[in-house]
C-alpha cells in the first residue's frame, strides 16, 4: 500500500465532518498507564462516561490518545478486551478516536529517572503532568531515552503497532492513525529516524482506510529535526502542534497548505502563551483545520499546571510575555463546570455551525 496521493486524502477530508476534540485522559487518572491498566479501571471507564457526555454535549466528536506499550506488553489480553470498550464507549457518545503509539516526549534515564511499572502510579502534586521531573524542561541538554532503542522491545513494540492496526484497520471509530508523538523531541534528533520509518511501513504494510500521518512540532518548517521531516514526506494528511499566538497559527497554516494536504493541529491550547479558545477555535472553523486541545477536565495529570520550562523562565527574570494567572491546558473543572463558560459558548456554537454545514444546512 503506497501513501495516498493529495487527491486521496483531500477526497477522504471532504467526507469527513470537521474533526474537533481534545487529548483525552480521565482525569482521574495520573498518567496513560493508569488510563490503559487493569488496576482500577473501572473506576475509569465510570469517569470516563460522565467525561464524555460532557464533550458529546458541547460538540466534541473525536479525541487524540497515546497507548502505553507495558500495558499492551504485560496485560495484552486484557488491555485489548479494555480498549475494545473504550472505543465502544466513545462511540456511545459519537466521538471518535485518533490512535497515537509512538512518544518522543521523554526524559532521560538519569538520577530522577522513574520507570514505568504497572499498579499503583505515583503523582507529584503541583507539577504539569503530575510529575516532578518531566519531558517539558526538566532536562534540556539530555537525550529523552525510548523503549524502541532497545531491539527486543521495539519488536514487541512494532508488533503492537501491527496488531492493533490490523484488527480495526477498517473500523470507522477510528478517525485517524497518528503513529508517533512529536518525533524527535528531547535532543532525539535523527535517532529516531528509523523509529518513525518502521512505524510508518509497519502501520502502511496493514493496509488501513483511515489515513497515517505523524505531526511535526517546531513552528519553522525550515527548522525541522530530521524526524519531523520525515513525518512530512510519509503522512498521508499533514499534522502538526502549535501553542503558540492566533498570528503563529495563522502563519503556520499559510505554510503547511503548500503541502496540498488537509490539515490536522493535534496539540494546541496554552493560555499561558496566549493561545486560546476565543482566537484559535473560530479559525481553525474558517480555515477547517481538524483540531484537538490538550486535556479536558483538570485531574490527578494536572495539566492546567504551568511546564517547567516555563517556571525556569519565570526565575531566570525571561517569562514578561508569559500570563502565569492562567490555567495552561484543560476545559473544565473537576466539579464538570466549565474553566471560563465563555469558551464553552465558543465551541458550542462553532461546533453547530460546522454540523449545520456539513449537513447542507448551512
């Protein structure tokens, strides 16, 4: 199977509804171990339904997740049996799933190096992501480590990979194959180049309807890690992180319709930076540019937390443009009431008109 041609993926893109969601967790859970585990997964599943109400009621039909290979690895006929529900559950609340496997956003193993192990998981209270020493700035001269350098897991891995997009490779709750997470973050550079290769002849070899892409995460094309290049040469559909400004955005679009593919911002909204719902939202509508904020009820992740870069800014006197008085990432509160009821209203009605139109009854 060769890599749908521009008239392929705009043709599937004209099919689809305008893609809108978030990066889902429960928020009761501390981290994607927690969410894909067997250990009090009921629990989950139970935050899950009443989460997902909340986003069916405000227009939300997808979601973008990361599956956790010591999961699938140590638990994988119970791991499959729970994701099997957890796309059924979705689908109660006609929302579909974007399917991310490969992650690029880690630390190093160094001295605060904290290994992933099933059960019980440890949180840090006050930190983004629930935990103390993490991905965003904790460590910005070393290379984040990853279970596909390592040959024997990265052949279970690849074969996770291969499982799982054989079994719904024609399963229409499946929106979206987006094989690997920021390639090439944390000083990985080029090492993950022949990670992002296999991943993509892996998921390609199973012959999916859904389309593969992988999402750069610079703003400058022209300063792309040799992984998030690429990303660009192998996706069917171009997509993308962007947390900064309405302007940054509206560059950003202007460069990547060159590639005559539709447009997928995976990761956005941070307050912080001043990217929002009230400017970003409305735009993405008008330019239909499928989008999908960072969290949805602020949780035991806590990523309404601040990154640690960030406060390193902050102490280095470096952080003026920074609004620390904002939550960063998340939609509601954990009573389920909205963060800022303003932004809801946004959605909700962007959320109708693009319904309306894709009906014919704009």
């Amino acid at each position: 199977m060769d890599k749908w041609t521009c008239s392929q993926a705009n043709g599937w893109y004209e099919k689809q509804p305008w893609f809108r969601g978030c990066n889902y967790m429960p928020s009761d859970c501390v981290n994607r171990i927690d969410m894909w585990q067997s250990y009090e997964c009921e629990k989950h599943f139970e935050t899950a339904a009443r989460e997902f109400a909340v986003m069916e009621s405000i227009g939300f039909n997808s979601i973008r997740v990361i599956l956790e290979f010591i999961v699938w690895n140590e638990e994988h006929d119970s791991f499959m049996e729970r994701f099997e529900r957890f796309l059924t559950l979705a689908d109660a609340h006609k929302i579909r799933v974007m399917v991310c496997f490969g992650n690029d956003c880690t630390v190093p193993k160094n001295a605060h190096y904290r290994a992933p192990h099933l059960g019980k998981q440890e949180c840090d209270w006050g930190y983004h992501s629930g935990r103390k020493y993490s991905p965003q700035g904790s460590f910005p001269n070393e290379v984040g480590c990853s279970i596909l350098d390592e040959p024997e897991k990265a052949e279970r891995f690849f074969g996770m990979v291969r499982e799982i997009v054989m079994k719904y490779r024609t399963d229409p709750r499946i929106c979206v194959w987006d094989l690997f997470n920021e390639p090439g973050n944390n000083n990985r550079g080029a090492i993950s180049v022949p990670h992002v290769q296999h991943i993509f002849d892996t998921a390609r070899a199973c012959g999916p309807v859904q389309p593969l892409t992988s999402g750069i995460w610079h703003f400058d094309p022209k300063n792309l890690n040799p992984s998030e290049k690429l990303c660009l040469e192998l996706s069917d559909v171009i997509s993308y992180h962007n947390y900064g400004s309405y302007a940054d955005n509206a560059v950003q679009i202007d460069q990547l319709r060159k590639f005559g593919r539709p447009l997928l911002n995976t990761e956005w909204l941070n307050r912080i930076t001043h990217n929002t719902i009230q400017e970003c939202f409305p735009l993405f509508f008008l330019e239909k540019v499928s989008c999908w904020n960072w969290g949805f009820v602020a949780g035991l992740n806590q990523t309404y937390e601040p990154y640690e870069a960030m406060w390193k800014a902050e102490e280095r006197g470096e952080a003026d443009q920074l609004d620390f008085t904002k939550w960063q990432h998340d939609l509601f509160r954990p009573s389920l009431r909205p963060y800022d009821p303003k932004e809801i209203k946004i959605i909700r009605r962007f959320c109708e008109l693009a319904d309306r139109n894709f009906a014919g009854e704009g």
